[in-house]
C-alpha cells in the first residue's frame, strides 16, 4: 500500500525509476519484426487466415464452459444489429459540423461481452471484411511483468502481430531466441507450446511496420478488455513520471490513442470497439 504521506517529488521519482528499469528491461535481445512477417490484411476475411495454434485468440469460439449453449443465443438479434446499426454506421462520415460517435459495449463480470465480440467479428468476416480479434484477457492476459517491461503501446502492438503473425514467422523467432539467448527457457520453445509471454520476450514490433501492414486496407480491429491495459493505476503513473525522464519518450497512454487514432479510426463509425485503418487519420474513441 502506497504511503499516504508521499507528496508528488516521491510519485514522480518512484514513477521515473519505473520507466527507467522497464526501458533498461527492453534492452533484451529480440528480434524485430516487420510487416512481411504477418498474413496480409485482405486474408483476415477468412477465420482460417491466422495460424492454427491453441495459444491465439481467434474468432473462433472456444470449447463452450460447462452449460454455456454451443450456439450463440442472441444471434438473430445481432445479426439484426450487425447489417442495421453496424454496417450503417460503418459507412457515416465525419463532417465539420457533426460527429459519429463511438460506442462501447459494456455489462457485468461472466455476461458474454467477449462472445458477442466474436460473433459480431464473424458476421462482419462473412460479409467479406477482414476483421483481427485481440484481447488483454485469457490467453493474452496482461500481467505486472508485461507492465514492467514493455509500453503500453508495444502492448498493443504485439497483440496484433500475436494475432496476425506466420507460423514461419513464429518459428523465426523461436530460432532466433534460442541464439541470442532470449530466455534461459527458450531452447525448450517449440512453435506448439510458444505462448504469447514468451512472444513478448523474444519480439518486437515498431509502430510504423504496423502503419505499413494496414497501409489503406481495411481492417476492423476487436479489442477484448482493453481497459485492462489503460487502467487508473497506469494513467497516474504517467502523470506524476518526469517529462525530462529519458525512459519516457511520451506518455504512454496518449501514445497509444494517437496510434489507434491514426491507424484504426477515420471518418466511419467505430462500432463497439470496431475500428477502420486510415492514411490520412481519424479520432480516438
């Protein structure tokens, strides 16, 4: 528990020496990926595009939980929603006087919010859009050691190339790792068993090789639990860490709005969570 006699110099030097010791974490050996390492974004229409691995988070639901129907109950509903209000929106367009609106699908704990996110990616898939499903939960879950380690947007980033990464590229990696000496376990990764902690560890992706994956395509990304990454904890940290701090080359939080902004939202509406790349730009949700 934090020290309720701690003024702003104590946050901010123990925020400063957080980032510090996470930039010198980063330092690791890993191999940088680029946009050649990933499945083109015109083949993400295809629920079979991303590899076949029990360790990515895909559209595809998972083994149904014990009692949980195998078919989606609301799905007349939603299809109703998906070609209505989604694809409608889908096509809107900014304009100097008004806005579209971002939505956010919200309820309680075990209430199917993540469901209904796949079967809203599936439907847009069948309607030839290629949509890339990430999560900070479940096989992706965000942990203190990815918060020590990387940013916040490197966090984002590596979901995506988690999801949209070549076996050979995964197996690149591996190789990779195993002679540079990424981790005192490597030598046991095999492409079957590497899971995405082990990803993190042993990759890297800048933010312009995303920029140049998406180019102009079209891409709806889904993100699952996305307020486990920016959360209150994270956001105070950031403002309390010294600006002149070298480990701090923005803040973190508005770095990866400035990215989803640029990459994922234009002009078009982004339905629940549904976001569209775009050269020129757009807003954040």
């Amino acid at each position: 528990m934090a020290d309720q006699n701690e003024g702003p110099p104590m946050k901010r030097q123990k925020a400063a020496e957080t980032l510090i010791a996470r930039a010198g974490k980063e330092a690791r050996p890993k191999l940088e990926l680029c946009a050649a390492d990933l499945v083109s974004v015109e083949k993400l229409t295809d629920k079979g595009a991303q590899r076949e691995s029990t360790k990515v988070p895909t559209l595809n639901q998972q083994q149904p939980a014990k009692n949980v129907p195998k078919d989606y109950v609301g799905f007349k509903d939603l299809e109703t929603m998906v070609d209505g209000k989604i694809m409608e929106g889908y096509q809107l367009m900014d304009t100097p006087h008004e806005r579209v609106g971002p939505a956010v699908l919200t309820r309680f704990a075990r209430g199917g919010k993540t469901r209904t996110l796949q079967e809203i990616g599936k439907m847009l898939q069948e309607r030839q859009i290629p949509t890339l499903f990430i999560t900070f939960n479940d096989l992706t879950a965000i942990d203190n050691d990815e918060r020590q380690n990387i940013t916040a947007l490197q966090s984002v980033l590596m979901r995506i190339a988690w999801g949209a990464a070549t076996e050979a590229t995964v197996q690149k990696v591996i190789e990779n790792a195993k002679k540079a000496g990424t981790s005192p376990t490597a030598r046991n990764w095999t492409v079957s068993n590497f899971d995405f902690s082990e990803w993190i560890q042993a990759a890297c992706i800048r933010k312009d090789e995303v920029e140049a994956w998406l180019q102009d395509q079209p891409l709806i990304l889904l993100i699952d639990e996305f307020n486990q990454l920016l959360t209150k904890d994270l956001l105070d940290e950031l403002k309390m860490a010294d600006e002149n701090t070298l480990a701090r080359e923005s803040d973190q939080a508005e770095e990866v709005a400035a990215f989803i902004s640029k990459s994922f939202l234009k002009a078009e509406l982004s339905f629940f969570g549904v976001f569209q790349p775009c050269r020129d730009g757009g807003r954040w949700a």
